[in-house]
C-alpha cells in the first residue's frame, strides 16, 4: 500500500521540471567516458615518468591532447552530478549549499585549467 | 499531533540503519565504494592536473610537480586513484547494465559486487604492467 498522493506522484516531467534529465546525462558522459578512460590511463600513465621534453612531446601531438582534453571535459561534467547526489544524500541546507558550489566551481576550474595547459603545451 | 512527527530521522542511504541493523552487505558495500571511490579520485586529478600545468609552464615549474608526482607519496596517490578509476569504472558499467532491466536478480547483484572488487584490483595490477 503506497501512501501517496496524486501530486507527490511524478506527473509530467516530476517536481523538479526536468524529469529524468540527470540520469540521462550521467549515462551518456559516463558512456563516453568508458571508451575514453583506457585510451587516456595509456597516455597519462606513458607520459609519468618522463623528462619535461618528453611530456611535451606526448601532449603536443594531437591524440593525446584531444582525448585528454575529452577525458577531463567529460569527466568535470560527470563529477558535479555525481558529488551532488552524495551531498543531497548526506548535506543539509546552507552546507549543502555551499558544497554544491565548491563541487562545481572545482569542475569548471579544473576543465579550464586542462584546457589552459594543452594550448600552451601545443604552442 | 504535528509536533510528534518531528523526529531527527536518519539521512538516505541510513549508513547508522545498515551497520546496528544488517550484517555487512556486498550490495549496500558495492554501492557505497562506487562514491568512496568517485570522490576519492579527485586527489589523483588534482595531481595530475598540477603535473601537467606545470608541464605547460616550463622545466623550472615542471621539476617541482614532477618530484611530487614521481615520489612515493605521488605513486600512493596515483595507484590509489588507478585503482578507484577501475572500481567506478566497472560500477559504472553494472548500471549500465541495470538501467537495460538486466542483472537486477540479488544473487546477480552480489556476484556483479564481487565482480566489481576483484576485477578492479585485477585491472589496476594489468594498467601498471602495461604502462
């Protein structure tokens, strides 16, 4: 017996106005992701290790810097949502809040930082 | 009678509820890492996003993030997040699965689980032979 009434019920697209829209998204940057991880981990892991000449060499050319560019791009838009389910789950009001703005404000820096990097490095 | 409804209930997903009620569960434990492990991440991108700025600065600024990146302390951080890499990166692939309707059955789910955690330490052990 569910103890609901007909407008707690989803109607439309739900109370939140945009029905299903997160999930969707979490799906496909988390597709993207997956064909995009093993390539980078190859990169990444290749370029550690290396001297300065060496690392700017890997970045320079363009597979490496577009699926690193991709990685980071894909995976800043993946964070926020998922960072948030846990401080929806877990924060309360004002902290929430707060949170919710740190998490995003991180993902954003993090992507324009990348980015930043690459084109000097390509320079 | 509003007033008696004000109870300090515990938040979603009731961590407190889990531990004093249940035994230790694989499928609440599988879900639980795959946030552990999301947020866990974030130390290993930090790293490699100051490495490669650095990179981009010059040799002087590169030397620097390279000493803490190649250190130990940069090999923990980094194996570390490899390893949540995996985790995530399997978990992530079960809810794929479960999103199609398929492998939603417990038994499935506690395999899958099981799956999740030794096929992450697996691809964590096969990512470091390779690169």
């Amino acid at each position: 017996m569910r103890y609901l009434t007909d407008r707690k019920r989803a109607e439309g697209k739900g109370p939140a106005h945009h029905g299903t829209e997160t999930h969707k998204h979490m799906t496909l940057t988390a597709t993207g992701l997956a064909f995009l991880m093993p390539v980078f981990l190859y990169i990444f892991g290749h370029a550690l290790g290396q001297d300065h000449a060496g690392v700017v060499a890997t970045f320079s050319r363009p597979i490496p810097a577009i699926v690193t560019g991709l990685v980071f791009f894909i995976a800043m838009r993946h964070f926020p949502h998922g960072a948030g389910s846990v401080l929806t789950d877990y924060a309360k009001g004002r902290a929430r809040r707060y949170l919710t703005i740190f998490v995003v404000s991180l993902s954003y820096l993090i992507t324009a930082t990348v980015l930043f990097a690459l084109v000097r490095i390509a320079n | 009678m509003a007033d008696s409804n004000r109870v300090d209930r515990p938040l979603s997903p009731h961590l407190t509820t889990y531990r004093i009620i249940f035994r230790p569960q694989i499928t609440s434990f599988s879900s639980i890492m795959i946030r552990v492990t999301g947020i866990g991440m974030m130390f290993g991108v930090l790293l490699a996003v100051w490495w490669l700025l650095a990179a981009a600065l010059g040799p002087e600024a590169f030397a620097t993030a390279d000493a803490v990146a190649t250190s130990w302390f940069g090999d923990l951080v980094f194996t570390l997040s490899l390893l949540a890499v995996w985790y995530h990166y399997l978990g992530g692939l079960r809810h794929l699965l479960w999103d199609t309707g398929r492998g939603l059955e417990l038994r499935t789910v506690e395999l899958l689980g099981w799956g999740c955690i030794i096929g992450s330490v697996v691809l964590t052990i096969l990512t470091l032979i390779v690169i």
